[in-house]
C-alpha cells in the first residue's frame, strides 16, 4: 500500500540529502565510483570472520566508520559444518534481498510514496547488488599472510 506525501523525511530517508547527492553526482559522475572492501580470516572447519570498515566513495577514503562490522560464515551440518554463521550464499542472499529493500525505499522517497508495505519487484532495477550478481562485476582478490 503506499499513499503520497510532502514530508522532507520519508520512509526513514532524507529526501533533502538524498536529492543533494544525485543533483552532486549529476555535476561530477566520478563521485558515483564506489569500491566496497572486506578483509576474510579463517577461524577453523568451516568458519571464517569477514571484517568491513573503511571504503573508497564520493572521490576519497571513507574511514569515518569507529568500528568495523564484523560477520561470521560457516556451514551447516549438513555440508561438514557447525552452525557458527550463515553461509556465504546465505550472506549473498542477504546482500541481494536488502539492496533492492533498500533501492526500492530510496526510489519511493525520491517520488513523495510513503511506503506501508515492500513491492520487491520494482527494486531489482535499482540495486546495484542485482546488477552485479546478473551481470557481473570487476572483482580483486589480495592474500595477505602473516
């Protein structure tokens, strides 16, 4: 369900600074180039632990983050694990599925729809993870051992 509305904040979203940063990214396309780091180490068995602070966007470093996230993979049972966190297709799921929530929350802001309720379906055009997962994206993979 979804009904129209004025509100400068919709949806959780700051329409005001979601609309500066388009019309800024409009002016200076480079600002849009983004790239995502995660640091892997491995635990033991199956389990591993994913570490996510600092990234490149809007034409620099971003290191404002205190803490990094922290996540940790595993597998089940099943596939010769112990439970000790989702798998890494689970933790792809995940990515997909809150990007295109996301993307479609974004979209609805920017368009004054004050959302009550999920239509997935008009997400996937705007996620960037979907676009990377169907149609691939440049990937680099460092070892660091030590």
């Amino acid at each position: 369900m979804t009904t129209t509305t004025t509100e400068p904040v919709r949806n959780g979203v700051d329409t005001r600074q979601l609309f500066g940063t388009l019309d800024l990214v409009k002016q200076q396309p480079e600002l849009a180039r983004f790239q995502f780091r995660a640091g892997n180490r491995w635990i033991g068995g199956a389990q591993n632990r994913t570490t996510i602070k600092d990234f490149y966007g809007a034409g620099q470093v971003d290191t404002s983050r205190a803490e990094p996230f922290v996540m940790d993979a595993g597998e089940p049972a099943v596939l010769v694990g112990t439970d000790t966190g989702a798998d890494p297709a689970e933790h792809l799921l995940h990515a997909l599925a809150a990007c295109v929530t996301t993307s479609l929350v974004y979209v609805a802001a920017a368009r004054g729809v004050r959302l009550t309720e999920v239509i997935v379906a008009r997400g996937h055009g705007r996620s960037v993870v979907f676009d990377s997962v169907t149609r691939g994206v440049p990937v680099q993979v460092d070892v660091v051992t030590g």
